[in-house]
C-alpha cells in the first residue's frame, strides 16, 4: 500500500498565504517520501487543477491527484483540456480523481440540476475518454453531448479515478475508469464491498487492477484522547447525513460517521488500523492528518509528528 497525503482547504491561514502553504506543504510531503499528494475541490476555496497545476512546477516525483472535481461543474471536453494541461505541468504525474457531488452543492449552491447522475456521468466519461485517447478530433454524441471539436494539448493523459460508492458507480469505476477515490469507508466496507466490485468489474473488463485510493483521517496521539478525535473529526469532516450516498456506503461498513474510519492513537494503534485498510485491499492511503491542540502552534506540532510517523512506515506498509 502506498502512503500519501490528503488535504483540505485550511482556514488557519490567512488568504494570501493559502496557496504558497498549500504548495509548500506538497513540496515538503515530495521531501519526506510520500508516494502522492491529494487535494479536494472545496466550494468556496482554492480551484484544486490550477493549485496543482502550480504544484506540479515545484515537485518532482510525488504523484499530484485531485479528490474529487465535481463533473457537472464543467463541459467534459473543457475538462478534458484542464486535466492534460495540468498533467503537462505536472509532467505526467497528475491523476484526475472526479465525482458527482451531492444536491445539496450542485443545485442548492450552485443551481445546477442533478438529476440523473449516474446518466450524466457516462455521457462525460464518452467525451472525456476520448478527448483522453490522444490529440485530434473529438466526435461524440450522446443524449447530454454534441461534441465535434479538435483536442491537441499533451500526448500524455492522466489516469482517472471515480469516487464511486455505490454498486453502479463501481461497476462504473471498474468497466471504464483506473479506480476509485473513497471517503468515509471503513475497511469491511473496502473489503466486503467495494474491493470486490471493482475488482470484478475491471476484470470483465479485461482492465488493470484497480487502484482503490481510500481517505482515512488519522491522529497521532495517546489513547485517552481517541475518543476526542474521533469525535472531532467528525465534527469537521462529517456531512453524511447530507448526502444520501455516504449513508448507504456506512451501511456497508461498521462506522456510522467518519471519525469511525479515523486511525487514531498511539503508533502501535495507528499502524492496526493502517494495515487492516491494508488488507482489506486498499491500494493507495490518502492520509487526512487531523491535528489536534488547543491553539495553532500545539495542532502544528500535532501534525508535524503524525506527518513524521506516516512517512516512517512507507516500507512497512
């Protein structure tokens, strides 16, 4: 299993210093020795390609993936030409992580319609699969898309990875995608239900293996503080119950919120709970290091530590 790191958008800074940390922080993940660098597209905060794309300028080895953009929110062939011209600036380590949000940011925020999602998304994967298939002519009609237009941007795409949580999404995932990017699934969930679909999907398919690229928050910290950690992780990550998809992906698991997925405790107690994502066959950790402390400068040395801890065990995991 390879280690990385997920991040979110961090109110602790001020905005002028949100993008250099963000840039910062991927530069000092590369030098530490992690295998790939995760970051979200949060409404109302840093747009994830662009901060990437400047990323991708400033390291040179560490895997840059995007967790997830939301596909209604652009044209797929516009997607497209974002995701290759990130992948150039990156030089061929960018992974496109896409997903299909919830109601509540696409049409409640955003205005847009949602229905028929799983429908939307196949009709963006036939033009963004063939925009991705190698400079020329993209010709694509389907029920949501006329597109006859020329692609010439980069011979290199990146790989693509669906969060996909229910059965049609992995099957989705498996058929036509390089794998998945989850959130808030525990490792039964991953190995009772997420692993084997598309696992089998792919293999119909006549697909690589998968990757399943799993977010798990994680804390480093003494045993009498779990419980507080997972209680604060939740309270920080979790939205749920706003979404209908999470809710039946945690029945499929044992965790009811997401600091129930946490790897939280001593270094003993975090490594257990790694190695079981592990062998429950998530390929890629996606590290969401959640600090904790009373003030900034005590959350700082509380993530600088577990940051440490989780780079120490690139070989034993």
């Amino acid at each position: 299993m390879r280690i990385g790191l997920m991040v979110g958008s961090d109110k602790e800074r001020d905005r002028p210093d949100r993008l250099p940390g963000l840039i910062s922080d991927g530069v000092a993940a590369e030098k530490a020795g992690f295998s790939s660098f995760w970051f979200p597209q949060v409404p109302g905060y840093l747009d994830a390609m662009t901060a990437i794309a400047l990323l991708g300028a400033s390291t040179s080895t560490i895997e840059l993936g995007t967790a997830v953009v939301p596909i209604q929110t652009r044209h797929p062939l516009i997607l497209a030409q974002q995701a290759l011209t990130t992948n150039a600036a990156c030089r061929g380590r960018f992974a496109l992580g896409l997903g299909l949000s919830h109601d509540w940011i696409i049409n409640g925020q955003l205005g847009l319609p949602y229905g028929k999602p799983v429908g939307t998304l196949r009709d963006h994967l036939d033009v963004l699969t063939t925009a991705f298939a190698g400079p020329g002519h993209v010709d694509v009609d389907n029920a949501r898309f006329a597109v006859h237009s020329p692609s010439d941007v980069t011979d290199t795409a990146p790989p693509v990875l669906l969060a996909a949580l229910g059965p049609t999404m992995l099957r989705i995932a498996g058929e036509r995608t390089d794998g998945t990017v989850l959130w808030m699934a525990d490792e039964r969930a991953v190995g009772e239900h997420v692993a084997p679909r598309i696992t089998a999907a792919a293999e119909g398919a006549r697909r690589p293996a998968p990757r399943i690229v799993a977010g798990v928050p994680v804390a480093l910290c003494s045993p009498g503080e779990v419980d507080d950690a997972r209680t604060h992780a939740s309270e920080i990550l979790g939205h749920a119950h706003f979404s209908p998809n999470y809710v039946a992906l945690l029945e499929h698991g044992d965790a009811e919120d997401v600091g129930d997925t946490m790897a939280a405790g001593d270094e003993s107690a975090v490594l257990r709970r790694l190695c079981a994502y592990r062998d429950a066959g998530v390929t890629d950790l996606a590290a969401r290091i959640i600090p904790l402390g009373r003030d900034a400068s005590a959350r700082r040395r509380s993530r600088e530590r577990t940051a440490q801890f989780l780079a120490s065990l690139a070989a034993e995991l």
